[in-house]
C-alpha cells in the first residue's frame, strides 16, 4: 500500500486511505507539508534566491533540517496568532517574522511551488481505516481544495494584519483524483512482476488540467522483440494499472508514477473499463511504461506472446520517453497487431459520420500520419459546415481499422473516444472553448497538445459503412483539393507511400514516407498488411466508395491555416452531391 504522502519528480501523491486532513492543523502537522516545505528550502537554496538568503539570516541556521523545523514551526503558529503575537510568544523568531512584505513573498513562493507540482489523490476502494472514511471521492478532493486554500488565506490574514481585497479561487488541491482497486486474474508464467499493481477504477480530475512533460516529440518506432522482456523490477508501491477499451480490445495499461500525467491521460483518450468486465479476464494488450531495467539505452519495443494469446508492449525508464505519444502510440500499435493478425485493416487518420440537414448520411475517412492535415481539416469541415450539417459524429481521430462487409460498402471503427490534437494548427479559439474538459500538455511549447473527449464508446464501436476514403496529402502545392482516383493501383500506390512533409510532430524533417502512412503496426508487419490492402482496396472500388487523395496543404509555409480550409471547403462540395 502506498505511503500517505510520496514525492517525485515534481510529482505529488497523497494517499486519503492512509491519511485524510480535514482541518489545517492536520495539514500543517502532516508529514507531506513537511516534505513540500523540505523540497522548496532545497530548490531556494541551489538556487541561492533571496529567500533563502533572508531565511537563513534570519533564522540563523547552516544545517537545512533545521531550517526546514523552523519553518514549518513558525508556520504553525502563523496559523493560530498575528504575526505580532508569534514575536511576543517566540522572540526567537522576531529577525524572520519582523518585515511582513518579505515573510509574505516567502509564503506566496512556498504556495506557488505547491501549485506548480502535479498533485494527486488516491483512495483504496477495499482499505478504509483511519483515512477517508464516509466521504465521496469527489466531495474529499473539493474539500480539500479549499482547505489548502483556506489555510494559505489564514496564514497571509495572521502576517498581514488585514484580509485580502481580492479573492482568487485557485485549484489548489489535487489536480486529479484515483479509486484504485485489485486486479483478479491469473498472471501468466512471465508476467509475475506485475501482481498486486492497483488498478484504476475512477478518476477525477479538476479542469485545466496542464501537465510539462520533459518532451514535446516522439523519436523511432516500436520494434520486435522475441522474448518476454518483463525482466525488470516493478515496486507495486510506485506503478499503477489502467484497465482500458481499445477499440474491442482490452488492454491493462501499467505506468511508473513518474508518468502520472501521462497515465491520467488515457482517461481522456479512451473508455476506461468496467470492474465487470476486467476481473478475472485475461487482457488482449498489456503494455509496461516507465520500467526500471538493467539497459542503458531506451527500448520500445513489443513481444507477440501466442503462448498467452497477449499482445505485450514495453518501454523502459527514461526522461526521453516522458511524452504521452509514446504511450498512445504504443497502445494503438498492439491494437493494430491484433487487428491485422485478425485480417482487419488498421488505418492512421480520422473518420467522420457527417449527417446534413436534409436527412442524408455520409461517412468519410481522411488518412494520414502525424502532421498530414487530417484532423485540422475536420475541424475546419465541422466549422464551415454549420448552416448544412445537422450532426457530426467522430469515429476515429487518430487509429481505426476497416473491417469487411460482406458484399457491402467496408465498415469504419474506432479505437479512441477522445483526441490528441496539436494546438499550434487549430483555431487560436479552439482551446479556449474546450478548456473545461480537456488535458494540456506543455501548452506554451511548440508541438503543444490538448487531449480531450470527441465521442462515446458506442459511437466508435457500431461500424459505419465508408462512403468516402481520402488520402490527407499536405505537402503538394498544385492541384486541385480534392481529386478521386480512377484504378485501384494508382490509389494503392499512393495510400502505400505515405508520403508527407514532417511537422515537427515527431524528430522527422522536411518530405519523409511511411509504409500506408502507419508506422505503428503495418510497417513492422509489412507483408501480412500489404495483402490486405490488395484485398481491401479491391472492395472499396466494386462496392462504390470514392477513393481519392485531399490537399490540405498544412506543410507548406504559409498555408497552416488557409490549406485544410480550403480542402474542407472542397469536402462540403463533394458532400453535398453525394
């Protein structure tokens, strides 16, 4: 069981299960402000910042546990006295306490250094003791919010002398809370190291939620290994699991607390399994993010376990992999393995379900990797479409899979209810209007990204016949928007390409190609995808569906903006005379 408060890479996890503070007092007698108090005279001090200058003046100390006592003692009775007061009590004290503009810079720096960390709460469905008892999850992480808020608020009243003019209603609590349980089913031979990891039950979360990953791109791809490489250590203390749907898919999710934010994430990105439907059952995927190993180079890579029927992905413990597209990546490429070795096509792009105002139903897919265009376009299509469409449903905005349909059009699933967007292409606006629910990551970075739900889980998962199958090329200039292709090979050949200008979404530059714009899953299973594109591409064309190749235009200088516009312009057209 986890410890009531731990600390780590500017990471914050309070256990309520363990320890639950519902008065100030609690709060300032806690170990955990100890340790925040602890983690700011050290973070003051290698700095040598002029707090730490007044502070060890004043105080008169070499030795940091001692000023680290010393600070939290005074705090304590800042608490309960006026500032004047804590001088007649403790004279001691009087060199710290005697400039109230200085003693107030400290305090809002030790609160703003609380409020830059990621903070989490955690409570355990089935170990209530001393803890949180009787109080709701989401009730617990309000009201503990506002104690921390009340707390900072009656100290700087006792050094002030005077209650504040404005009031600024802050998250100051945690920025996300978990119920974890236990997972029951039976760990595989090789997979014992994972046992009794919590598992992810619910999760809240208190929007903005911003997280500053070290990270702004992926690099490489995921490659095969042949052997279980679960040779590794996992402290159950430190990890979590997420039970998660992909798709159909079941897949177990372990991260490092470390990557809290990252793991916190998928809650937004994809349907987080049912109790029902995960105990006792054996996942399809189980993917281990932040593993402690004896390498000295960073490993991504994934393991076909037959023996098991488990698709097994693994990347170990590295500030270089601290981005969630490793982790979404990941996943949907184990997703896609599955897929093809099902005899399903997975596709890299998005999908739509568009219905107009006049009762027709169109159903389009843009393909593309990272960068293509495909999502901005959709976006700019939901926008410019308003006075003609009546609803736009999102299938997929990143990884689906085409599955055929008997004699019929092939059908479109989804695999994400939620997307990864890259803010820099999109509306200034759009951010804004999605502040409330959505997931930011190193939002004043370039590559800054915003992971927010699009669809539910029955949405994604009915299938819906493809009436339209676009390829997002976004590095011509010439040409005309949107163009259909007349053969199958002449549309084979350029959905196989892949062809696109890299925007600065991974380490690629300038006009790269990837194998069917995928690179997680059909480029490491080349051959096997290859026959299924022949078979796949041959239904579209007899059953009617119009395969063609949209310029979005968005790696061309100049035209981020007025390229996927101008396309989705195009796009409405077609619509229209379908």
């Amino acid at each position: 069981m986890q410890k009531e408060f731990s600390m780590s890479n500017d990471k914050v996890i309070i256990n309520f299960t363990a320890k639950y503070c519902d008065t100030s007092e609690k709060v300032l007698n806690s170990n955990g402000f100890k340790k925040i108090i602890e983690a700011f005279i050290k973070n003051i001090k290698f700095r040598n910042s002029n707090d730490f200058k007044y502070i060890e003046k004043a105080i008169k100390e070499n030795d940091s546990d001692e000023i680290v006592n010393k600070v939290v003692e005074i705090y304590k009775l800042l608490l309960v006295f006026a500032r004047e007061e804590v001088i007649k009590i403790n004279p001691r004290y009087e060199n710290l306490l005697e400039n109230p503009d200085s003693l107030i810079k400290i305090t809002e720096d030790i609160y703003g250094f609380w409020r830059r960390l990621e903070r989490y709460t955690i409570v355990h469905n089935s170990k209530l003791n001393d803890g949180l008892e009787n109080v709701s999850f989401v009730d617990s992480n309000t009201q503990f919010s506002q104690l921390i808020l009340n707390t900072y608020r009656k100290i700087e009243e006792n050094i002030q002398g005077e209650k504040p003019k404005v009031y600024r209603q802050l998250p100051a609590g945690a920025n996300a809370g978990l119920i974890v349980n236990s997972i029951k089913w039976k760990y595989p031979e090789g997979y014992e190291c994972l046992n009794g990891v919590p598992v992810i039950d619910s999760v809240f979360i208190d929007p903005p939620f911003i997280s500053y990953p070290k990270k702004i791109k992926r690099d490489g791809t995921f490659s095969e290994v042949f052997e279980n490489p679960l040779n590794c250590r996992i402290n159950r203390d430190h990890w979590f699991c997420f039970p998660i749907k992909v798709g159909e898919l079941l897949a177990f999710v372990y991260f490092h607390r470390d990557f809290m934010a990252h793991g916190i994430t998928l809650c937004n990105l994809f349907e987080i399994a049912k109790e029902n439907e995960y105990t006792n059952s054996k996942p399809n995927i189980i993917f281990v993010f932040g593993a402690k190993d004896n390498s000295e180079t960073t490993r991504t890579i994934f393991y076909d376990d037959k023996k098991n029927d488990i698709m097994l992905g693994y990347i170990n413990y590295s500030e270089d992999i601290d981005y969630f597209g490793y982790m979404k990546k990941m996943t949907l490429t184990l997703h896609n393995l599955i897929m093809i070795k099902r005899g399903y096509l997975p596709i890299h792009g998005a999908m739509v379900n568009i219905i107009t105002k006049d009762g027709k139903t169109v159903n389009a897919v843009i393909m593309g990797d990272s960068g293509a265009g495909k999502s901005e376009s959709l976006e700019a299509f939901r926008e410019l479409g308003e006075k003609y469409i009546s609803d736009m449903t999102v299938i997929f905005d990143d990884m689906g899979v085409i599955k055929l349909n008997e004699n019929s059009k092939p059908k479109g699933y989804g695999t994400e209810i939620g997307a990864f967007v890259r803010l820099d292409d999109l509306d200034p606006g759009y951010a804004f209007r999605e502040i409330d629910r959505s997931i930011f990551m190193n939002p004043d970075k370039t590559n800054a990204r915003l992971v927010i739900p699009v669809a539910t889980y029955n949405d994604i998962t009915r299938g819906y016949p493809v009436d339209i199958f676009l390829y997002a090329n976004n590095y011509e200039a010439g040409g005309d928007e949107l163009e259909f292709f007349k053969s199958v090979d002449e549309a084979i050949e350029v959905f196989k390409s892949g062809a696109r200008m890299a925007k600065g979404t991974t380490t690629e530059k300038g006009l790269v190609k990837t194998f069917f714009a995928n690179p997680f899953g059909p480029t490491q299973k080349q051959s096997e995808t290859e026959k299924l594109i022949d078979v796949y591409f041959n239904k579209l064309f007899e059953t009617g569906v119009k395969v063609g190749q949209i310029r979005t235009r968005l790696g061309i200088k100049g035209q981020e903006k007025t390229g996927p516009k101008k396309a989705a312009i195009r796009l409405l057209d077609i619509v229209k005379t379908l």
